[in-house]
C-alpha cells in the first residue's frame, strides 16, 4: 500500500500552488491504480487546517471546497484511512526513540507509525523529514 503525505493532498488542491499539476496527476494515479492506497488520519486533520488558514493561503480554501475535495479522494474505491488500532503504541514509541524525536516532530513520528501500523510500503511526501525513520520508504512523487 502506498500512503499519501498533507503536503501532496494541498498541492493537488491549490492551483496556485507550483506543484499543482504533478501533485494532482500523482493522486490521480493512485486513485485509479486499482490498488489499495490510504491517507493517515492526522494528514486529512492537518490538511484541513492549511487548506484554510489564512496566514497561509490568500484566499484561504473555503472549508466547504477542502472537504469536498477530500470527499473525492474518500470515496475512490481503494482509499483507506490509516487510524490507529491495537499494536500501534510500541511502534510509536520505538520510532519516538529511534530517531529522537522531539517537539514538532512527534507529529511526523505519528504518521509514520501509521503507515508502518498499516503495512504501508511507501510513503508518498514532499518532507524530507520523515528520512529519519529508517524503517519507512518515502517518495516524493513530485520529482518524478
């Protein structure tokens, strides 16, 4: 299963964003690869959050838009949304230790201990951050 990062979901929404086009081609593969594929809970929390900050975005993405948005990538047949469930905490933690993360970085620890959870074989980001946990492939789609 391959995940999807924040940053690919607001770039494939915001055209003014430069990686637009190859953000939005990247999820359209995905959506129409026949293959399972998931977004982790906190990227769809966080997305909604950048989409529609106006500190961020001039104008900022009408709520009703972001989630709209998502409902389409939702509602593609082999979407999976990545939660928690029994076994995630020691992955976690471990990943927490592994790589010392601290402070902001327990966020991407989430998310990779989500992907990790779930069997996720790569994980597709722009965040060069999450090269610190070792035992997650990532991708970043928009180089391609």
């Amino acid at each position: 299963m391959i995940a999807v990062d924040t940053n690919l979901l607001v770039y494939a929404l915001r055209q003014d964003s430069e990686f637009h086009t190859q953000a939005l081609k990247s999820l359209l593969t995905l959506a129409e690869a026949g293959q399972r594929w998931g977004i982790p809970w906190p990227c769809l929390h966080e997305y909604l959050s950048i989409a529609t900050h106006s500190r961020i975005y001039s104008p900022p993405t009408p709520m009703p838009v972001a989630v709209k948005s998502l409902d389409v990538w939702l509602n593609s047949p082999n979407c999976q949304l990545l939660a928690e469930g029994p076994g995630y905490w020691p992955l976690l933690q471990s990943l927490l230790t592994q790589s010392k993360c601290a402070g902001p970085m327990v966020h991407d620890a989430r998310i990779a201990a989500l992907c990790l959870h779930h069997g996720v074989r790569e994980l597709w980001t722009a965040d060069r951050d999450f090269s610190r946990f070792h035992k997650l492939r990532t991708k970043n789609p928009l180089l391609s």
